[in-house]
C-alpha cells in the first residue's frame, strides 16, 4: 500500500488535499491495512480505474475497496481531472461502491469513445 500513501502525499503537495484531509486518508488506509491483516490470508479486493485519451493511460487509480467506501464519503479526495472525466460519462463511484458490495467483481464499467476509454473494474 505504499502506492496509495505516496498518492495522498503527493495530493498534499500539490494541494489537491489539506493536512487534516491527508491525516484522516492515512489513517484510513492504516485501519485498512489493519483489517486486511485480519482476514487470515485472504487478498484484499481492489478497485482500479484506468482513463485512456487518444489511446494514451492518462489516469491510473487503484484503490482498496474499504478504501473507496470511505473516499465516496469525502469530496475532493479522487483527481480533480478523474472525476471530471468520469462525470463526462455519467459514471457514479458511489452507485459503483453499492455493486461491488452486493458482489460485482470484473469489469464493471467500460465505456469506449474513439481512442478515448474509462475501465472500471474490482479484482
């Protein structure tokens, strides 16, 4: 998880988050990894978004879903050109959340425009 802990540091650095949002993502991720531990053995499941433009990875996201249970919770916490991008597709993370706990896994959303795409899937 040292990924998504270098990704709110740097979200703090360049201002996209305050302190107190980066203390209370931390934190979240740190109970995260808690919880993960407790699972005996079981891997924790993921939720990964990929934007594409002009068939170039623009966005790269991956996420613990207890992770993104909380994150759905705050504004502000997903790349400002993420969300606008997942907006302009009228892709809804929180509806997104509710699938993946009643079961979805896979790819859940795929929207392909041109060379433009957004995959959203749960692993």
């Amino acid at each position: 998880m040292n990924d998504e802990k270098m990704r709110i540091l740097s979200m703090l650095e360049n201002g996209s988050i305050n302190a107190d949002e980066a203390a209370r993502l931390l934190d979240a991720l740190n109970q995260v990894e808690e919880v993960a531990l407790r699972k005996n053995g079981k891997p924790n499941r993921w939720l990964r978004i990929r934007i594409a433009e002009d068939g170039q990875e623009k966005v790269k996201v991956n996420l613990p879903l207890k992770l993104v249970e909380i994150l759905t919770k705050m504004q502000g916490v997903l790349p400002a050109d993420a969300r606008a991008r997942l907006d302009e597709h009228e892709i809804d993370l929180e509806q997104i959340v509710k699938l993946i706990r009643e079961g979805a896994e896979g790819e859940i959303v795929s929207v392909e425009d041109g060379a433009d795409t957004v995959k959203i899937f749960v692993e």
